[in-house]
C-alpha cells in the first residue's frame, strides 16, 4: 500500500528526523520543504535569493512561492509510486488546501512537545549549508563544529535564534494547529509524544500508524 504521510511538530519537535526513518520503513520518499529551500538558498537560485530575504527575518517564505514548489516536487514520478512522508508544509489552510489538489493524504503525525522544550532544543540546533543538522545535546557532529558529511563549518540558523525561535512557534500556534482539526475529522490524525528519546517517538510513531518496527 503506498502511503502519503505528512509530519507536524513545533520547531525542535525533531520531525525531521522522524520522517526520514519513517521514509526508510515505508521505502517512500522523505520530502522536507526546509530542506528544498536550504538548497535553493545555497545555490542561490532566484527562489533562493527570495526565500531567504524572509527566512533572514524569521519570517516563513509566502503561500504561492512555497505551493508551487512543492506542487513540482510532488507530482514526480517517484513519488506517484513510492509515496511520500511530507514534512515542514502545510504551514496553514491555504497551503493545505493546495495539497489537497496534489495528493491524497494516507496518514498525519503530529509530534507533540512544549514550547520550553522546544526553545530548548532550538538553541542547541547547528546546521550545515548541506543541509544536514546536528544537535550538541543528543547528536552531536563527531569533530564539534564541522560537519560529518561534508566537511563544512557548522553554523546557527538565523531562523534558530531566539526571537526568530518565538515568532516561528506563535506562527505554529495560530496558523498550523488549526489543521489538525481538520485531518482529525477525517479519520486520519495521530498524535505522539515527542518529549522521549528519538527511537521512543519513533516506536510510538510506529505503533499509531499499525506498522512493524523494522
Ligand atoms: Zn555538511
């Protein structure tokens, strides 16, 4: 059965990390908008010089910019066949109503943590311009600092810094949460605690999707 999964959690949730193990189990593709952008911004594609005038002010890049990219991205032919787990989109209705068109969803998480625990873990958070992020708490780079995967010097996303961290977690607050409602009333929603070990969450994630642990 291909499934089209989506991931929800505030920053720090570490949804990232859920969705890429969850694509393994599944042999679906692992898509992170975060991560599209990252890349534009890094290869300064034209989207990318835009994205980022947003993202430089904490600030999430606009409806239709996003909806087109991930509109091109999902209607690839590897994810028509293997399905998808989606993750850092849709921020709100308007984007979520564009999905709609898209796809049609199998399966939603939300991974649930406080937002003290987010900060927290936040303020922790290095990233590499590959895309790759560590945290110094529970994953850590083997040399601190540099990237394990490509060398690179580790830096603090601009996005991850404290008022960026606030206003990105109210905007979750006010405009994301409000979906849940939505996919619940469908039958598809599933929520997990995300205040447990990485392999406790994704056994939890398991359980509420009725698959095996690998
Ligand atoms: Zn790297």
């Amino acid at each position: 059965m291909i499934r089209n999964i989506l991931i929800f959690g505030a920053q720090g949730s570490g949804k990232g990390t859920q969705a890429e193990l969850l694509a393994q189990t599944c042999g679906s593709m692992n898509i992170s908008i975060g991560n599209i952008f990252r890349q534009e911004v890094y290869k300064k594609t034209p989207l990318g010089i835009e994205a980022k005038k947003f993202t430089d002010e904490g600030k999430l890049v606009p409806d239709d910019v996003v909806n087109e990219i991930v509109a091109s991205r999902l209607k690839q032919k590897d994810i028509q066949e293997h399905g998808v787990v989606l993750e850092g989109y849709p921020r709100n209705i308007v984007q979520a109503d564009a999905l709609e068109k898209i796809i049609s969803l199998t399966d939603v998480v939300v991974i649930d943590i406080s937002d003290d625990e987010a900060v927290n873990r936040i303020s922790k958070r290095l990233t590499c311009v590959c895309g790759k992020t560590y945290n110094t708490d529970y994953n850590a780079s083997h040399v601190a600092g540099i990237c394990d995967e490509c060398g690179a010097l580790l830096f603090i996303r601009d996005d991850d810094k404290p008022d960026a961290i606030k206003h990105r977690l109210e905007t979750y607050h006010k405009e994301t949460e409000p979906l849940f409602l939505m996919y619940e009333k469908k039958g598809i929603l599933h929520r997990v605690n995300g205040e447990q070990k990485i392999n406790e969450v994704y056994k939890a994630i398991l359980k509420a999707l009725n698959m095996e642990t690998p």
